[in-house]
C-alpha cells in the first residue's frame, strides 16, 4: 500500500502530483504533440511504450482498478498515434503524388484528343482536295469526250489559217499540261490521304492510351484521398478517445486522492491502536520481568540464608523461567506467487509523488489461503475502504519488541476474532479496495510503526 512519510503534507503533494499528470496527459491529446515525437520510428516507439505498459500493470497493482485501468488506456492510446500520425502521412503523400500523376495523364490526354482531331481536320481537307481533283479531272475528260479529241490532224483539216492552226497546237500543250498537273495533284493527295490515314490511327491509339492510363491514375487519386481521409478519420478518432481517457483519469485520480487520504486516515487510526496496545503490552512485559527479577533475588537470598544456617548440604531446586518468549521470526504469509512488490519508497506512476510502499506484495491467483505469520490475537478484521477486507493479528511482544501484522485486499475473510496459531488461514488472496490484481498486501507494525517485513522473515 502506497504510504506517505509525512501525512501534514502528504494531501497537497498528492494534489499538486495529481495535476501535473493530468496536465502532461491532456497537453498529449492532440496529434501535433505526436507529431513532434523525439523517436523518428512510430513501430519502435510504440514497442516502447507497450513495455511500459506491461511495468505500470505491475506498479499500479496497489492503485484502484477504475484508475488503472484509465490510465493504462490512456497510455495505450498515446503509443497509439504516432504511428497514426505517420499513416496519415505517408497517405497524404500518396495523395499527392497520385494526384501530380492524374494531373500530367489528364495533360497527355488533352495533348492526344487534340493531335486526334488536328489530324481527322487535315485528313478531311486532304479528302477534300482529292475529290476536287477528281472532279477536274472528270471534267476534262468529259470535254474530251465532248469534242472528239484534240488530235494534231483534227486541228490541221479544220483550221481554216495557219495562225488558228498554231493558237490551236498551244491550246492543246496548255490542256495537257494541266491535265499533268491535275494528275499529279490528284497521286501526291492520294499519298499524303494514306499517310494522314495511318497517322490518325496510331494517334486514336495514343488516344486510347492516355485515357487508359488517365483513367487509371484518377482512379488511383480517388484511392489516395480515400486512403487519406481513412487515416486522419483514425487520427482524429484516436485524438478524441485520447481527449476523454484523460478526462476519466482526471475524474478518477481525483477519486483516489479523496480515497488515498481516507487510507492515510485508516493507517493514523490503526497506528494509534496499535501503539496503544503496544505501549500495554511493553508496561506488562516490563512488570512481568520487574516481578521475575523480584522473584529470582528472593530466591537467591533464602537460598543464601539456608546455606549460612545449615551445615548440612541439601540438593538446590533450581528454578527454570517460562516468561520468555521464543523470540522466533515471523513465517510467510503464502509461499505461493511470487513477491511483487518491497517495502520501500516508491515513485507513484500515476500522479508521480514519492510514497511508502508500507508493505510487501504477494502475488498469487485470487483464493490462495493466507496464513497467520506467527501466534497471537485478531483485533480486526473487516473491510476497510482502500484496503478491502483486512485481518489485522496483534502477536505481542516478542524479542523485546511489540509486533503486530495485516492483511490486505482479500478475497474472503475466514478468522473473524480470537486467538490463532502460526500457520492458521485468516483469509484467501483477492483484490479488494484499492487494488487492480490479485495481491497480498502485507505490513509488518514493530511498536505501532512500519517495518520492512523482511527484517521479521
């Protein structure tokens, strides 16, 4: 059990404690201070705080289960958000990087669409321009056909003038020269018609390319964003149940100030009690031994006198003391578990005040017998707030010392009052009161003060 060295003081040194992990724990809750974590690596830095964890189970043993169970979540929470905090990260990048690419796929795209539709604009002029060649062509032809040709001795038989016969001769070099040009016109329209035919197909290609690929990095943008959104959901989440676990460790450590000062009270009551009796038993001790030495010297003064006034010797009757006490070491209350906790100052993991830890800690499965460390009176046994049901078995004075133990947080009590031996069970392991795990809490009073139990095992 957690124990203050100065109870004047100890009520304000609980509080200020109290604040100031409270303080700590709320100024955590948002994921800025995440964020800035001095450990670069969110997955070592969570093993890290989950070995933490596993300490503060052991170390919290003798807090009240609501308290350690809100705290432990607390910090569960807090190893929590940085590797949140770096999922969001590496979203927000995907995010963006996904985005740059649909960004330069929807470029290449306009780029594609545009070749396409230049090239269907210059195919059709180039089909436009073959079919009026034809139609020139065609034309001529027709002329032809029209006039029975244009043959040399036509002309010559009907030319009337020589001068007619040459215009005529002209006539007919100009006709064929455009017929020629036509012609050629008409083969090099062809030509580029095939060619602009072949590069409109491998353009429609390019096309259908770029809208694969724009289509496939938006949809990959789309994920990214998703992706992002997911994770600063988590994040905001986790910065939410940071926000409230603080508010019920606040709520509950301020409960278990009011409950650790109730203790401090129950520990003052029963050290009274116990100094009380132990000052009784020590005045008794001290006339018993008064009486015993009073005793002894009589008997050495009559044995003196008979020994001066008889000259004959007779066999001495010694006398043997019985008002010694064996003087023996107190015996474990359970040999079962393993020991959990010393006697010794502690640094609260909690509201981070120094304490006594009055005690030692026996930890064992709910139900274990606890035994009596040694013979003597049960002078309580009740339960007492923090410290749940509690045997406490005054042994009286043994060595010259007053010593009196107790028994914490058990399960059941069995010895309600009387005498026990050493060995008799008194209660079974539990974890009552003030207590987040089965545990023995065992104290050792030596004249109505603690003790480490050790010094008497």
């Amino acid at each position: 059990m957690w124990r203050t060295p100065a109870p004047r003081t100890a009520s304000a040194r609980r509080v200020v404690g109290f604040a100031a992990v409270i303080a700590a724990s709320v100024a955590m809750t948002s994921p800025v201070a995440a964020r800035s974590s001095a450990d670069p690596d969110p997955n070592q830095q969570k093993r890290k705080v989950d070995s933490q964890i596993d300490q503060l189970r052991e170390d919290l043993l003798d807090t009240n289960a609501d308290l350690a169970n809100a705290f432990i979540a607390l910090k569960t929470t807090q190893g929590k958000l940085p590797g949140a905090q770096a999922a969001l990260g590496r979203a927000e990048a995907a995010a963006s990087r996904a985005q740059t690419a649909n960004a330069i796929a929807a470029q290449e795209l306009e780029v594609a669409e545009a070749n396409e539709v230049k090239a269907q604009d210059e195919l059709a002029a180039t089909s436009k321009e073959i079919s009026d060649s034809r139609g020139e062509v065609a034309q001529f032809a027709a002329q032809i056909y029209q006039e029975q040709g244009f043959g040399e001795f036509d002309m010559a038989m009907t030319s009337t003038t020589p001068q007619q016969f040459a215009d005529r001769i002209a006539l007919i070099g100009t006709v064929m020269d455009l017929q020629g040009q036509s012609m050629v016109k008409l083969a090099t329209a062809k030509a580029s018609q095939t060619a602009q035919e072949d590069l409109l197909s491998a353009l429609r290609v390019d096309s259908e390319k770029a809208k694969r690929k724009a289509e496939s990095t938006l949809a990959a943008a789309t994920k990214a964003r998703d992706d992002a959104t997911a994770a600063k959901n988590a994040l905001d989440a986790l910065a939410a149940q940071q926000t409230r676990e603080a508010a019920t460790v606040k709520a509950q450590s301020e409960a278990e100030t009011k409950r650790l000062n109730e203790m401090q009270a129950e520990s003052t009551r029963l050290g009274a009690v116990i100094k009380a009796r132990a000052a009784e038993a020590l005045r008794r001790a001290k006339i018993a031994a008064a009486a015993n030495a009073r005793a002894k010297a009589a008997a050495a003064a009559r044995a003196a006198k008979q020994s001066a006034t008889s000259s004959k010797s007779s066999p001495k009757r010694g006398r043997t003391s019985s008002g010694g006490s064996s003087g023996g070491p107190l015996s474990p209350p359970t040999t079962a578990g393993w020991i959990s906790s010393e006697y010794g100052m502690r640094l609260h993991p909690n509201d981070r005040v120094w304490r006594l830890h009055s005690g030692r800690d026996y930890a064992a499965p709910c139900g274990t017998p606890i035994r009596a460390a040694a013979p003597g009176t049960v002078i309580e046994s009740t339960y007492r707030g923090g410290y749940g049901n509690r045997v406490v078995v005054d042994h009286g004075v043994i060595g010259g010392v007053h010593l009196t133990t107790t028994y914490n947080h058990l399960q059941r009590i069995r010895t309600q009052s009387g005498r026990v031996a050493r060995g008799t069970i008194v209660g079974y392991e539990g974890s009552t009161g003030n207590s987040s795990g089965c545990h023995l809490h065992f104290e050792v009073y030596e004249d109505g003060s603690f003790v480490d139990p050790r010094r008497y095992l």
